[in-house]
C-alpha cells in the first residue's frame, strides 16, 4: 500500500508540519508500506501531488490540515486519510464551538468570552471571569499568538496580536493548575502526561525546543484517573471523534478542565503523542501502523 504523507501546509504552524512529517517518514515500516512524501505549497498540491496514494496520512497542522477542510478535499477524491472527519476536525479547531459543546454536556471547561472585534471586548463580563485570563486566536493552534494577561490595561494589545491571526479572538479564564494532556486512541485512554513548562505556560518555545518543557507520562491518583478518564472519553462521544486525538486540560484542586482537543497531534521528536505512546508500551513506528489500520476502518 502506497502511503502519503501529508506535511508542510499553508498555515503558520506549516513549520511544526514539516518536522512532523520528517519524523512521521522515518519511523514508518518501509518494510510494510510504501511511503511518499508529500509537501503541500498551496492548497491545489492536494488534488496533483496526492493523486497516485492509496492513503493519506495527514500530518498538516493548523488551517487546511486540522479544520476539516483538507479531509473534505480527501472525501471528494475518495481517498482514505488518517484521523478524524470533516465535522470533528473543524468543531475542534474552532475553540469557542468546541468549549459550548463541552459546556452544554456537563464536561469542565474554564469560563470564557468570544470577541470578533476590537469593539467587541466586553470588559464588564471580563471583570465577573476575572483577572488573569488567556488570550488567544480562536481557532489557532500550538500557541502562537497566546498570552496570560493579568490586567485589563493588558487586554487590547494581546487581542490585536491574536487578531493578526484570526477572525475570532477567545479571552479565557486563566486556571493556574497541574496541565496533563490524554492520549486517545481508538477510543481509549492510552497515557496521560504530566506537562510543566520552564517558561509561564506552555507556549510555542516550551512546545518546540528541547528542553522547553518537562514532560512524563504518569499515573495519576486513582480517583482522580477516572475523573480524567471519564472526561476524555466524554470528549471522544460528545465531539465524534475518530481513531486518534489528544485532550488536553488543567487539574486544580482535584478538578479537571478541558481546554481543548487536538485531532491531529503534533509528531515531532518533541511532541505529546508519541511520548505517550511510548509510555503505553507502543513504538513509533507501531504507533503509526495503528492509526493507518484504525483510520482504513472508519466508515466516512
């Protein structure tokens, strides 16, 4: 079977993709698949350059990769892509919609306001949530353009920043807590990592360089497991999703928040995913098979 790997992009974690990809095209089974590189400029490259696979394993980050749009493409060539749909990928990435689901099913998520312009910051309503509070592009990912702010003086320049990334800006309460993310594979709770970044919180250099961040896969308290294992997996359920995701949240007094899912997980040598994998006892390389085999299952 001749795999494509899917990498580069056009969006501003197209960076993160490509180191991705690397990693993804050196740990494949070359004895089992037949693998492709496949580097995306625009988004016209899917339909020439994805054309002769028998698989797409996307490993694009960010819009066209992460929003549902690059599977949809995928969808209408009738091709098999790794991961989750259309539907799922682009409710995850849009973090307001995602936040009203979660919200809407009992499942914990820290209060949170959506601006879709300068004009529309409500400070009276940030006032009731409380200083301080995470600035960030709304349907961004691996932290670009994300701040603590902890005054409202702070507010207006972190949210033109984040604007300069996208549309839609959310301001959420800030929890200071223990940050652990789930990995989710085919359903089930693999691994959790413990995350503690050497910087304020894990923003785009404490996820990308070594050192940047400390990061270990644990066992939590066994109460406290089954809190977290209950709301990943209501995650999962609520948010339809499919063959691999990681959920990320903050635990504060025993309390587990959800702060956002990630269907399609970084896989850089730095990334969670693979971290977790392998503290489940699953190579790289084992890992990758699974999510192939697991996505050639799913019914589109």
């Amino acid at each position: 079977m001749k795999v494509g790997v899917i990498m580069g992009g056009v969006s501003s974690e197209r960076e993160v993709s490509l180191n991705s990809g690397k990693e993804v095209l050196a740990n494949f089974d070359r004895n089992k698949y037949e693998i492709q590189e496949i580097i995306i400029d625009s988004k016209q490259d899917v339909f020439t350059k994805a054309r002769d696979i028998d698989f797409a394993f996307i490993v694009l980050h960010g819009k066209f990769g992460e929003d549902g749009t690059v599977q949809s493409v995928f969808e209408t060539m009738d091709m098999p892509y790794s991961g989750c749909g259309p539907l799922t990928s682009g409710i995850c990435m849009d973090k307001d919609i995602t936040k009203r689901l979660l919200r809407s099913a009992g499942i914990n998520t820290a209060d949170w306001l959506s601006v879709k312009s300068m004009d529309g910051i409500d400070y009276e309503s940030l006032d009731k949530i409380g200083y301080p509070v995470v600035v960030k592009p709304n349907s961004g990912g691996s932290s670009v353009a994300t701040n603590i702010v902890k005054k409202k003086e702070d507010i207006e320049a972190a949210v033109e920043l984040a604007f300069e990334y996208d549309k839609e800006v959310m301001i959420e309460k800030y929890i200071k807590g223990d940050e652990i993310t789930c990995c989710m594979l085919e359903g089930k709770m693999i691994s959790v990592i413990s995350i503690k970044p050497n910087a304020e919180f894990f923003d785009y250099t404490a996820k990308y360089t070594d050192g940047g961040t400390e990061e270990m896969v644990i066992e939590l308290e066994e109460s406290l497991n089954r809190k977290v294992e209950e709301m990943a997996r209501g995650c999962w359920d609520v948010l339809k999703c499919q063959v691999y995701v990681r959920v990320d949240m903050i635990v504060k007094d025993g309390v587990p928040y959800v702060l956002e899912l990630n269907t399609l997980p970084g896989m850089t040598r730095n990334s969670l995913f693979p971290k977790g994998a392998r503290g489940a006892g699953m190579s790289f390389p084992e890992l990758l098979e699974t999510i192939t085999e697991a996505s050639l299952k799913v019914k589109r």
